[in-house]
C-alpha cells in the first residue's frame, strides 16, 4: 500500500463555503469578524506565518498574534533571533493566517517596526513566570550544544527569580506589522476561489490606518 505522501496528485479538499461577495467594511472590522468565527472552529486562529527576508531568500515561521488594531497586527519575539535581525535590516513583511477549518486564509503585506517599551513591558507581565524566564535564557536562533545545556540555563534562572519578578529583557519585545495590502480569500467550489485584496486607495505602498475605510480600494482577483 503506498503511503499518503505518494498520493499527492490525489489529495484534494472540496470546499463548499458560501460566495464572499464585496466586502462593505473597513479591514480591520472584516479581519475582526472573520477572527472571532475562526476562534469558534480553529484550535490557534492566532497561529500565523510571518515571513522575513534575508541575503538568502525568504524566511517563513509561525508566531502567534498578540494584538490587532488599527496600526497593525503585533506579536513579540527575540530582536536579536533571525527574524528580529532580518526585520531590521529590511522591515518589509508578509503574514499568513491558514485557516483551513474555515476554508479561509488573510494574507499580509506590510513593514515592520519595533513597539514602544511601555507596550513590551506591559505583554510580558502578563505572560507566565515560566515562559518569562525562557525568554530571559534563550538566545532564540543560536546554536546550542543540546537541552542539557538549555535545561541547566533555565533552572539556574528559574532559581534565581523563584521569589521575584522576571525583567524584561532589552533584547526582547514587540513587533507591529503595519499593513499596505490585506487579503481575504475563502475556498470555492472547483478551486474557483473568491479572494478581496484591500489595497491603498491612493495607489501607494504606504501603511494606512485599517479602520478607514476611504483608505482603503478592495479589488477582486482572479483565483
């Protein structure tokens, strides 16, 4: 019996969701209304790919969003990791949120800038004391000889802060995508897709605030 990865040419998803006519809302009300119903149906509909660049090519991993309004979409992260130095060197981003239990995907595209320090301290009080330590320990996209060495950094620390607080480290914080394109595309019978792309209205590749809606031109393209 041949395994399933042999069987790609057959592999295939029908998709039945409804026709996604024009949009008449601002993205971010769109992107907040398609968020929640993912939440009702996606196990991480916060899990998205942010995609980097470098000398090399491009660089894709997920992260999780941690906030969203109308200056853009923000997670956090190491400024010293892969990401955080390929952002400084070229803040141009793509994001991607895959949810295919919706038969739905948001694509981005926009420029990255480092969150105001108040904004960083504030999410990493509320993250976990364990999770905070792990952030004050790794140096996230560096080698390391094995988990021995990870595990023996993180209960030296872990003994350190038993009685408290965690700082935050300066490497260490928050990251807003500020977004020039936003796409909605939902699954359609016969792969005949719809898909929305909001691009500048004024033809720019500016960011813009996502809650005006004047700003914004939603074009339908071709599947």
């Amino acid at each position: 019996m041949s395994e399933p990865v042999d069987r790609l040419p057959q592999t295939r998803k029908s998709y039945e969701s409804p026709t996604f006519d024009h949009p008449e809302v601002s993205p971010l009300a769109l992107f907040r209304q398609w968020y929640d119903e993912a939440a009702e149906h996606v196990r991480e509909p916060n899990a998205m790919t942010v995609s980097t660049l470098d000398e090399w090519g491009p660089s894709s991993r997920i992260v999780l969003l941690k906030g969203i309004d109308e200056t853009g979409f923000m997670f956090f992260t190491d400024y010293d990791s892969a990401k955080g130095r390929q952002l400084r060197a070229d803040p141009r981003v793509a994001v991607n949120f895959p949810w295919q239990d919706m038969e739905r995907q948001v694509r981005i595209r926009g420029l990255a800038e480092e969150v105001a320090p108040e904004d960083s301290d504030a999410y990493f009080a509320v993250r976990p004391h364990g999770s905070q330590i792990a952030a004050s320990v790794s140096k996230q996209s560096q080698p390391v000889s094995g988990r021995e060495q990870m595990q023996t950094e993180y209960d030296a620390a872990f003994a350190e802060y038993a009685d408290k607080e965690v700082p935050r480290p300066d490497h260490w914080g928050g990251v807003r995508v500020r977004v020039f394109e936003i796409e909605f595309w939902q699954g359609q019978k016969n792969r005949f897709h719809d898909r929305w792309a909001f691009r500048r209205a004024d033809g720019s590749h500016e960011p813009a605030d996502l809650s005006q809606e004047a700003a914004w031109d939603p074009v339908r393209l071709y599947p």
